[in-house]
C-alpha cells in the first residue's frame, strides 16, 4: 500500500518505521525531517498544516490513506478536509479531536460516562478566578489552559500567589490564547498511558507505556515533551491494567459513540493511579510522543493492515504482541532544553548511520555531511533488552558514541519500571 504519514518528530519515525516493516509498503512523510531519510523514509516539503497541498498530493500519488501524527491538524480538521475529497485518512474528525482539544468537552464526557477524573471548576473570567483561589482553593492546585498549548498550558501551583499570576496571564493576558481555564483537584501517584486503536464502538488496547516528562533525573525540573518511555511498565500489575481498560477506555469509547461521535482513530488515555484509585489526568486524539517509539516495536501484526481493515470498519481478529522482555526509548535533547534550547553539531551522518540500535529522528537537519539541531528534542534511541537493567545498558553505551557536546538526555529512563 502506498501510506502518507502526517507530521516531523520521532513519533511519526516510529510510525513509519513500523508500516515499512511490510516490504510491500509505500511510505511518505510530510513534512518529516532530515534524519528519517537516512532510513529510507522518503519525506515530502509539504507542512502538517497545508490541506489543500496534503490531499493534493494523496489525490496525485494514489495515496491509500494518510495517518494523522499531531494534535494540530486534528483539531483543525484536517481529517474532515480529506474525507470532503473522499480520501482515506485515520484520525478523529474535528468533532471527536475535541477530546484533546477542549478540556471541559472531555471533562463533561467523563462526567457523563462516570469516569474518574480530578474535580474541576471551569472559569471564563478573571473575578471568578480569584475568588476561586482565594476563598475555595486549597493548594497545590492544577490550572489549565483550555484549548491546545503544546503541553504547556498546565500549571500545578502551590500558593495563592503563584496561582493569582497564572490565572492573570491566561484571563487576563490571554497567553495561548485561553478564553476559558480548568482549575483542578492536584492529583498525586504513579502516571502512565493507555493507547488504544478505536473504531466508533470497537477498540483495541496496547500495552501499557510509561513517560518521563521531567527533564532531570528522579522527575526533577520543569515538563518537557517526554525526555525517554518504557513498555510494558513492570511495576504495574494486569489488575491495574485491566482496571484502565474497564473503568476508562471501554466507557469512554461507549459514551463518544452515544453522543453520535463517530471516532476513528487512536485514543490515548494519561492515567495516575492514587491512592484513592485510577484516575484520568487527560485524553489525546492521536499516538503519545515517546510512548509510541517504545509500543509500535512491540507490535507483531501489520499495522497497515489493521489501519485498513479501521477505516473499512472491519474486525480485526487478533492483534499480536510482543509479550518478553522491554522496550526503552531515550531522548537526545538540546542543551537548555526546555527553555532555551542550543543549536549545534550533532555529528556525522555516518556516527548516526553506525548506530546499532534504530533511532527515531525529531528536531535535526542535515548541513554538508553532518546533523545539526533543529529544535529541543532531537532523537530517540530504541531498544529491547531483555529487562530494564539490560536495555539501559544498551541504549547508554550507545549514546555515549555519539557526539556529547551539543547533547543532553536523562540517565534513568525506565527507572520505574523494574
Ligand atoms: P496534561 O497536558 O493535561 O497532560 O498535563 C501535563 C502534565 O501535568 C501531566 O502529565 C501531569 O504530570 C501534570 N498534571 C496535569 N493534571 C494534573 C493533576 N490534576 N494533578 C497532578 N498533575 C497533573
Ligand atoms: N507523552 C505525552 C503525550 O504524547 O501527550
């Protein structure tokens, strides 16, 4: 089949990367980036936002079906924008990629549905804001941007004080745009991520997968977009596991179909398990980022054909996955990352080529022979090892080849996963 993917990180490498395990397949990325094409990914100048360009380019190419990588051009439509030409895509249309891209629509889904999730107030003005905070509030306490802010709409303050700024800067200052906040209940426990392939009433879940959104060892520092991720997650037990499946996923899948959304696609669930039980952090509309580059590896059926038979509303028999050993993925990121990340050399195309372990590629171009950053995170070393022990072994040796300076990564991926 010939396959357009849709997006430029390490995300849609790893989803290349698995569709190009069937010999017979065609794959193109758009816009992609310089590091893929050292696997033979073939990349298209074409941006994630550029519709009308994207399905022209399908329409020209006898394109099969597009995958949709990012939040973006899901929750901008871009899903309906191919189905109008009748075009073959996977992802939710602009109504289902609500579910990432409006806090309160999922929070009311939850709701509806009965589904765990930390007691929120929704808020559209600033007096409200401040009244909350001052008279209701008990601290610390979670406040979110409404809407898409690129992972960073999320503030966990301690005081009033701290509170009082973020609540002016979104309310007031409009930062991201926010016309309207969530002010949640802080939750406290162990986070990890259900993925699961959705179609409308159906879905099929992968394995569990940890991230670690800190950018300094033992969770220090501000978020990031995901410094490295684990699968399975070891220390968490089938109970919890299957828990996720029945009290999240199977209930909110039945409550979008209910409410005549048609979703078709993949859904995501970030979870954390308190000690009040499980409970929902968020809903994405699409692969997590790392947390694919370590579950796509695991996948043992084709993962065209199961997309096909999704957009043909068919019935996928089985689903195979690797059931040994883990799955580690590490992020190369650049010096000062996330706040100011350092542009710089990242060493010859023939140190990445001689790599033995695959590399999902994100912010790099290619200058003459070499790789040089292009953004805050980089690349992503992969692995399976037999536990975690033996996967980090092998991952660390391997970055420790490639060129230091203008790289920083984390040491202790996984670590909770033993
Ligand atoms: P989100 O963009 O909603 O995924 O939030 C980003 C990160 O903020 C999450 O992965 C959590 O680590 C943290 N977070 C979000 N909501 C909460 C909450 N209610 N309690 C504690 N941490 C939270
Ligand atoms: N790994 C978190 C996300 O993809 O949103």
């Amino acid at each position: 089949m010939k396959i357009l993917v849709v997006g430029s990180g390490a995300r849609e490498d790893a989803i290349c990367k698995s569709l190009l395990k069937n010999s017979d397949n065609t794959v193109f990325c758009a816009p992609g980036n310089d590091g893929m094409k050292l696997s033979g990914i073939k990349t298209i100048s074409i941006a994630e936002d550029e519709f009308e360009h994207l399905t022209n380019f399908a329409q020209t190419n006898a394109i099969d079906f597009t995958i949709v990588g990012p939040e973006d051009p899901l929750v901008n439509g871009i899903v309906d924008f191919f189905k109008r030409k009748k075009l073959k895509i996977f992802g939710p249309d602009k109504k289902g990629a609500q579910v990432e891209g409006s806090k309160t629509f999922t929070k009311k889904l939850m709701a509806d549905a009965n589904i765990p999730t930390a007691k929120y107030q929704e808020i559209t003005d600033l007096e409200t804001a401040v009244e909350y905070l001052s008279v209701r509030a008990s601290f610390p306490i979670v406040i979110k941007a409404d809407g898409l802010a690129a992972g960073k709409g999320v503030y966990i303050v301690q005081d009033l004080d701290s509170g009082l700024e973020v609540v002016s800067e979104l309310l007031d200052g409009h930062k991201f745009n926010t016309r309207k906040i969530v002010i949640e209940e802080y939750l406290d426990g162990e986070e990890f991520s259900l993925m699961a392939f959705v179609d409308h009433k159906r879905f099929y879940p992968m394995p569990l997968a940890q991230d670690y959104k800190k950018i300094f060892e033992d969770d220090k520092g501000p978020n990031t977009g995901g410094m490295g991720a684990v699968c399975p997650v070891k220390n968490l037990s089938s109970e919890v596991e299957q828990m996720a499946i029945d009290t999240v996923l199977k209930p909110f899948v039945h409550e979008l179909y209910q409410q005549g959304i048609r979703y078709t696609g993949i859904l995501y669930a970030g979870l954390i398990l308190t000690k009040d039980g499980l409970k929902v952090i968020e809903f994405n509309a699409r692969f997590g980022d790392p947390e694919t580059e370590v579950v796509l590896p695991r996948l043992k059926t084709d993962l065209s054909d199961m997309i096909w038979a999704m957009l043909n509303h068919k019935k996928i028999e089985q689903i195979k996955w690797q059931n040994s050993g883990l799955n580690l993925g590490v992020f190369a990121v650049s010096q000062g990352y996330p706040q100011n990340p350092k542009s710089g050399d990242l060493g010859t195309i023939e140190q990445f080529l001689d790599c033995p372990l695959v590399i999902n590629y994100a912010g790099v171009k290619k200058v003459d022979r070499n790789l040089v950053s292009n953004g805050g995170r980089l690349y992503l070393l992969q692995t399976v090892g037999t536990d975690l022990k033996d996967a980090q072994n092998l991952i660390y040796q391997a970055l420790k080849k490639m060129k230091s300076e203008n790289i920083f990564y984390r040491r202790d991926i996984g670590k909770n996963s033993i």
